[in-house]
C-alpha cells in the first residue's frame, strides 16, 4: 500500500509518525526493547502528547532476529498465529551494550541499534560486519489513512544491485522489485498479480529473508513506492517480522524451515504419472478404464489415477458420495483399478452445497462458518448456497475427515485439495479468530487436516495431496501445484516462475498441469509441456474441458510421453534423494539457478530454466520450432540425453525435436541412475548405473530407500591425472555399473 506523493508529500489525509530519536532501552541478557519517540525532544515539554513506538528485539533461534514495532500494545490479541517452532536448544542470543549501541548477537547474525543520533537498526553479519539490510530514517513508522485505518509499516533499505525473490508462487515477474505484491489468497489463475499462495517471507540476493509475522493482508511494496525501500505494511497496532541469515540462500532456507517447519518425505509412487479425468469432461468406468488401457497398449507407465470433482453429483460438491448413475459399483471399480497397481486419488475442496445432505447435517452440529447474526455464510459463487466448512472447530475438522475416511477405506490412496482461497471476513469463526487474519491461513488448517489423516490411515511416510492454496507452514504438507493456467507457451513459463518463486518460499515439492488447464492446447504446446512435466518433482496431466491422454495430441505425444515417464523412473534413485534433501532441510528439489549459484551475477534474474536436485539442470522448450536459450555456469558440463560437453560460463541457443530438451549434468557430479524404467518406486540400487562427469575426483553418493533413510553408499574415485574411476561401495552387495559420461 502507498502512502506518499513522491518523496516530499503525504497522500491526501494520510497522517504519518515516524521513530526518530531512542529515548530509552531496556536490556536483558538475550533480548532489548527500544522507546522511540516520534519527534526529537529538545525539552520535557517535547514528551507530551505525542506517540511512543515500542521495538522489541529478540531471536526465537539461532540465526534469526525477531522484530516487533508496536504503537498502541493493548490492542486484543486475535488468531490464527503462524505455528513457528523455536530451536529446542534456544538461539544463542547475547545483548551487549558499549556507549550509545546496543547489540543483539546470535550465531551469523547480529542487529545493531545506536541510540546517539537518528533512529535507525542494522542486521549485520556476525563475522564481517557487513551490512546485510537496515531500518533507516522513515524505517519504522505508523500511519493513519482518511477512513481512520491504522497501518504499521516498515521499510527495509535496499543495497544497490538487491535483488528480491520469494512472497509465494507469483507469476509475476521472478526478480519482485519494483512491484506491489499483497499477501492475500486469491484464486486468480496463473496471468494475473493474484496469487493461490501467498507467503510474506521474501529471500535477498545478499544473504538474508524476512518473514512478516502476520498471517493477514500484508502490503509489499518492493522498491516501487520508495525506490531504494522495501516496504511492508499491515492494519494492525503492531507488526513483527524476522530476519534469517544466511550467508547463502541456501542457509536461509534451512534457517527459515527449520522455524516454520519442514516439508513431509513424499511416497515414492508419488513421483511417477498421474492421469486425471480433467475437470469438466464426460466420464464413467469406461472412460476411466480406456484411459488406463490406452496408456498401457502404448507402454507409458501410469503410477496414479486421479478423478476430478464429477466423481460426485452435479450441485452436491462436496458431498463425498459417487454418482450413482456414472459410477454404480464404486467399490469394484476401485478395486479393479487397484488390482492393476494403480494408486487413487480424489477431488475434494472445503465447501458444502446447499443440495448437498451434508450440508443441515453440518449446520445443525455448528460445523459451518457463520455470519455475525448466527445466520450460515452462504453465496451462489461456484456451487448454489455454498457453504464453508470452519476448520477452527476441532468437532468440524473430525467431522469432515471422518467423511474422507470413508473414501480411504474404499482404497483412495491420496486427495487434491482443491480451492481454500475464497474464505469470507464477514464471519465469526468458532475459535473467535480475527476473520481478516483467517481469510489467508484458513487453507493451513484444511491442507492439515486432510494430510494428518492420510498420515494417521496410511501410515507415515505415505502421506501425499495434491494442493492449490497455502501460506507460511504449508510446505508441510506436499505437494502443491500450480493452479489454473491456459494451454499456451506463455503460460507454460508463467507456470514455471510461479513454481520457482514458491521454492525461494520454502516449497520443496511443486507440480503444475502438463498441457495447461485452460483451453485445449495445440500438439506443440502439449509436448513440450510434456517433458517439462516429467522433468518436475510430481507429473501429472490435467485438463479443464478436454482430456489430456497423450493419444490425443497424435502419435509423437505418445513418443514423448513414453520417453519423458521412463527417463523420470531411472532418475528416481536421484530425485528421491533430492526430496530427502527437501525433507531434512528445507532445499527445494526444482530450484532457481540462484540457490546454487549465487555468486554468478547472470544466474540472479534467470526465470526459464532450474535446477532439478542438486546436479541437472533443465532449460524447457517454450516453442513450437524448438528455439531454446539458456545459461551455463562455470566448469564443463554434460548433455545427460546426448553426452555433448560444453564449457561455460556461457549463453547456449540449440534447437530442439519434440523428443529433447536441454539437460545438462552438473560439473564434477555423479549421476545415480537405476535400472527399472516401469515404475517410481523400484528397488533402485539393484543395477544401478553411476553416470560419471569428467571433473568427478571424490563423490559420494547415497541412494535412499523409499523410507528416506540411505539404502547405499558409493564412493566414487578418480586418479589426480584424471584417469581410471574406482567406486567403494557400503550398505548393500547389489549389482551396479559405471558409465563415463
């Protein structure tokens, strides 16, 4: 939200107060709190009247500083609250004091204030004393707007060449500055500023994030209001925020996860092709069935099958009852899917039609959400006299999960948790929580609550949906797709830098709808998409009004589909060592070329390639004549689908057939490969092939089993002159090959 004209004036009506000049500050030994007047006081008289500004400081662990700016503190307390978790050992933190400054130091990370002169904080590395980031003059203030609103708003200088990322997956531009971004849940597609998930933690190029502690609306302005500013406002009394240091991006990852928590491991069927119905297409058994006969009379393996929201009966969404004139032996069909080694998943989304049965029985037990008057909330927007379910009453939240243990016992393996945007502030919710602070976090307790039952019926480890929505926490509970996209180039590189900006939020896992979901894309679009898709941590194909089985898009898509599902099963020993680094730290397995290579300047803005793990990178086609251009870092890297060696630092332009894209072997890397191309979740040391890059001298490599844990061990070693490559292998006796790339 703006509140200047320009540098010099105030919008008309707006009223601001600045912290100007410390008055006071009061210490312990691992926190301080700052007064700060909101004028300089050159007299006693100069105390009256006028505002204070509280700033508390402190670190909830190790190197992460929490600030809390606070005009008036008697404000009521409402929820929700992001559930941060503090580390079990404490942060470390330390306050000194020497002269006018006082310091709050833990681990890397230290905020210094100095209370002599203009107001003003900085976060500085522990260990250089360089400046990562700092409140300045105007940095902490408070400001009344005509229709009476009080906001609290905090700037943070920008250095010269910052560049910001993160605050959700936004399709908008990947580099955030110069843009508006509002932290609130919407569901606008994927062409729009309008974000599905919305995350107010933004990650520096110079080795810093910030999360605004606020699960409500908060207002970026990123070097678009004062150009040299990061500016974040709420309308509240108060506002805290934390800084995580890093030094690298990646550092800040862990911190930053480590305090909101980490992604679950996903099951390792997860990984392979899911097909779905799409959205408003006719089927039945037989349809279903053909689908997944058509995929295997073409040999593309198919880990999972999806049914879209028609599972159920026309007005009656969510009422989590087959139609029974589509779908007469639910039961039976399941099982025969089963019997096929397919996993299920299903449809669902928080709402309750009116036609619905559910729906009296909900409003009867007090399940559903409600209008100040005690009145139901209900709209005719998506389904007639939709209701929401208020997941803030425990009662609610068991009673939906047990209508989804119904499915489970069925033999569903896994949901989609479509929607969780469109939540109401003219509410009053069970728990008493402030409707504009639940209107964003309401997708965290409905994401929740269906991922801790898969959890508790399937077991841990087994657990997995299919996510639209989420905020600060979500990340627990993997995976999340992209969301409504159009079936079109554009859209395919909208698709990725939202996915990519959802990463630097601490997202480990992300999919997207192979094709687009909007439309029906032309063969081109879809193939391309096709190895794009298969080259993401999750795959599936998904469609709005047409389907998307591959022999639909000719016989080259089936080609490429085939190709693309197998190269991603012989990965997997790779890929799922990727996720058990995403589940142990918080490391995305898709990554902006950022996160690895930070001190490359060219890597900083690069929104149309990533990193998939550690040691691929993968540059999507995003043209129907095969036209590519992308980035190679320093060293000498290795073509994985052709073998062709190439030095960078350098900008590539090749041209691709339908059945390539470039995939390119990190250098001194080892590429684990298995040998089952059938299925995601082999035996993946048996017959394993280690792919050998040139510069590889000492690597070692550990293939998971599917429980995340190491399964084996292979120490790969190569003469100083280069020469013979010897391999030390530990945990298993299991044939494997090496292979020279």
């Amino acid at each position: 939200m703006k509140f200047t004209d320009g540098f010099w004036r105030m919008r008309d009506g707006v009223r601001a107060a600045y912290a100007t000049e410390v008055r006071d500050v009061r210490a312990t030994a691992d926190r301080f709190s700052a007064y700060a007047a909101v004028r300089h006081v050159s007299g006693r008289g100069d105390t009256l009247n006028e505002p204070l500004i509280t700033v508390d400081c402190f670190s909830p662990a190790e190197g992460v500083i929490g600030v809390r700016i606070t005009h008036h503190a008697g404000k009521k307390r409402r929820g929700p609250d992001f559930e941060l978790q503090p580390t079990e050992d404490g942060s470390g933190a330390r306050v000194t004091r020497e002269g006018s400054v006082v310091e709050l130091a833990t681990g890397p990370l230290t905020l210094r204030l100095d209370t002599a002169g203009e107001w003003g904080l900085e976060f500085l590395d522990t260990t250089t004393g360089r400046r990562l980031a700092g409140l300045d003059r105007k940095g902490a203030a408070f400001m009344t707007t005509p229709d009476g609103a009080h906001h609290m708003v905090t700037q943070l200088a920008l250095g010269v060449g910052e560049h910001i990322y993160g605050l959700g997956e936004r399709f908008t531009p990947f580099v955030k500055n110069g843009q508006t971004v509002d932290i609130w849940q919407a569901d606008g597609g994927t062409s729009s500023e309008l974000a599905y998930k919305n995350v107010p933690f933004h990650l520096s190029s110079r080795g810093y994030g910030v999360l605004v502690n606020h699960p409500g609306k908060v207002s970026y302005e990123i070097g678009s209001e004062s150009v040299g500013q990061l500016q974040f406002s709420v309308e509240d009394q108060s506002v805290e925020f934390y800084v995580v240091a890093g030094p690298t991006p990646k550092d800040v990852l862990r911190r930053y996860t480590a305090l909101t928590g980490r992604p679950a491991l996903p099951p390792a069927w997860s990984f392979g092709l899911w097909l779905t119905t799409s959205f408003c297409t006719e089927y039945d058994e037989a349809t279903v069935t053909s689908f997944v006969d058509g995929m295997a009379e073409r040999d593309i393996p198919l880990t999972v099958f999806h049914f879209d929201c028609f599972w159920m009966r026309e007005y009656q969404w969510s009422d989590f009852t087959w139609d029974p004139d589509v779908f007469p032996d639910p039961v039976g069909m399941l099982r025969r899917l089963k019997a096929r080694g397919l996993r299920i998943s299903m449809w669902i989304n928080p709402y309750i039609a009116q036609k619905s049965a559910l729906f009296a029985e909900a409003a009867a037990a007090g399940h559903l959400v409600c209008r100040p008057n005690g009145d139901v909330w209900q709209w005719d927007l998506w389904q007639p006299g939709m209701a929401l379910v208020d997941f803030t009453n425990p009662a609610a939240r068991e009673w939906y999960a047990g209508k989804l243990r119904g499915l489970l016992d069925m033999g569903v393996d896994s949901f989609k948790t479509d929607f969780g945007e469109r939540v109401p502030t003219d509410v009053v919710w069970h728990d008493g929580s402030d409707p504009e602070r639940m209107h964003n976090y309401y997708t965290q307790l409905y994401n929740r609550t269906v991922f801790e039952l898969l959890e508790k019926e399937r077991g841990s480890g087994e657990a997995v949906v299919f996510a639209r929505s989420a905020t600060v926490g979500g990340q627990q509970f993997p995976v999340h797709w992209g969301g409504d996209c159009f079936a079109s180039f554009t859209a395919m590189a909208e698709s990725l830098r939202g996915g990519l900006s959802l990463s630097l939020s601490g997202f480990g896992f992300w999919s997207h709808d192979i094709g687009g979901f909007e439309g029906t894309p032309d063969p081109a679009v879809f193939k391309r998409w096709l190895a794009f898709g298969l080259l993401s941590s999750h795959s599936r194909l998904h469609g709005n009004v047409s389907y998307r089985v591959p022999w639909a898009f000719g016989e080259e898509a089936v080609d490429v589909a085939r190709q693309f599902t197998l190269l991603k099963h012989r990965l997997m020993p790779y890929l799922y060592g990727a996720a058990v680094e995403a589940h142990r730290t918080g490391v995305p397995v898709m990554r902006p070329m950022v996160l690895d290579f930070p001190d490359d300047p060219t890597c900083r803005t690069l929104d149309r390639q990533y990193l998939l793990g550690p040691d691929l990178l993968v540059a999507p086609v995003f043209t129907e004549e095969g036209d590519v251009e992308f980035y190679l870092p320093e060293g000498t890297w290795t073509q994985l689908l052709t073998g062709e060696r190439v030095q960078g630092p350098c900008w590539r332009r090749e041209t691709h057939g339908f059945d390539s894209l470039p995939v390119y072997v990190r250098p001194g890397a080892v590429l684990p490969m298995g040998a089952d191309d059938r299925r995601p979740d082999g035996d993946w040391p048996d017959g394993l092939t280690l792919l050998v890059t040139p510069q590889a001298r000492d690597v070692t490599v550990t293939v998971p089993g599917h429980d995340g844990n190491p399964a084996a061990a292979y120490r790969v070693l190569r003469d100083a002159d280069g020469g013979a490559v010897r391999v030390e292998v530990s945990g298993t006796e299991l044939p494997y090959q090496v292979r020279e790339l």
